[in-house]
C-alpha cells in the first residue's frame, strides 16, 4: 500500500519505519532495538520507529535513545491498536525489530511474518524456531551485526524473497494444530492412567 496510515492522530508512511510491538522489559532488550534504529536514522534521517506498546517510553529510555541522537519525533508511540491495524502496521513496516534476549514465543515475529514482514531478530531464542535461518537475524555477541543487516536489502527482490519464506514458514503454526499437539499429549496421558 502506498497511502499513509493515520492512527491516532499520528501519520505513519509505509515502508519507511520500523516496529517493535509488546512490552520493553529487560528481556526484551529494548536498548538493542534504538540502537539498530540510530543506525538505521544515519542511513535515511526520515525513517521512523514504531512503538505498539501499553506503556509509553520512560525517563530512562528517552534518555537513552537521546543520547543516541533519536529525536522524540522520529519514534511514534501507539498504546493500542486492534487486530487490523496491527496486521497493516506488520504488513507495511519495514521490519518487525525482536531482538529478545529470552522470548517465549515470540508471538509478534509469527504475526508479522504472517502479514509479509521481514523479521530482525535475536539468532539464539525462541525466534529461531518461528523466523527459521535467516540473514535478517541478529547474534547478539558479534560485532558490526546491525551494520551487516541494514546492509541487506529491504525494497527489492531478496526482500520480497524473505517475506514470501516468512510468509510460507509461519503456515508450520496455527492455533488449530497446537490445539490438536496438546489434544494428543491429553490422550497419551490418559491412557496411561
């Protein structure tokens, strides 16, 4: 889509942002993902960072991504979205940004890659399970990491190349299949009672 989206007042335009979507705990190694958007700010001054979150920035966050030369007009907090907006902000952002330490599913990298979102993520996680083998991910402990992704391409056809692989993969999981796993796990245990 090539239209702006509105949300709340705010005007997002597509593919020229980023997006990080849940909670910032420590965990979730929220300082990793300003640090990839103040590198990828000195390779295009007018990308965003999208933030869909229940809680907005705090001191030590803002002063954080201050110091790393983040304006607070170039990130864009949202603290709610249903279910639509959130697939076009996946749908039209130019990367979801996971670099979790430790994530339990990582339920957000499977939504955006449902909605054809390259996924920048933490290689050594849970991520590694949803997003696959990918060259958009991250290991955490090498150097120049976040330099060699910006590098890769986000417009063109290893983009779309990557999309289309997310997109494929996240069909491996569904509410439905989970639901029949845990179903026969019950029945197993059943019978051995």
């Amino acid at each position: 889509s090539s239209s702006e989206i509105v949300i709340q007042e705010k005007i997002i335009e597509p593919k020229n942002y980023f997006l990080y979507v849940g909670t910032r705990g420590e965990c979730k190694n929220f300082k990793y993902v300003l640090t990839i958007f103040s590198e990828a700010k000195k390779r295009n001054k007018n990308y965003k960072l999208v933030i869909v979150s229940k809680e907005s920035l705090n001191n030590k966050e803002s002063n954080f991504a201050n110091s790393l030369g983040i304006k607070i007009t170039d990130i864009v907090q949202i603290n709610y979205v249903d279910n639509s907006l959130l697939r076009m902000l996946y749908g039209n952002s130019l990367a979801l940004l996971i670099p979790s330490k430790y994530e339990g599913f990582g339920l957000p990298a499977l939504e955006s890659s449902k909605c054809g979102s390259i996924v920048i993520g933490a290689k050594g996680s849970a991520l590694d399970e949803v997003v696959g083998e990918s060259e958009y991910m991250i290991n955490l402990s090498k150097k120049n990491e976040i330099k060699r992704v910006l590098d890769l391409d986000f417009f063109g056809e290893d983009a779309k190349k990557e999309s289309k692989r997310l997109l494929e993969r996240s069909k491996n999981f569904s509410w439905a299949k989970s639901v029949s796993k845990l179903e026969n796990i019950y029945k197993t245990l059943i019978k051995d009672i």
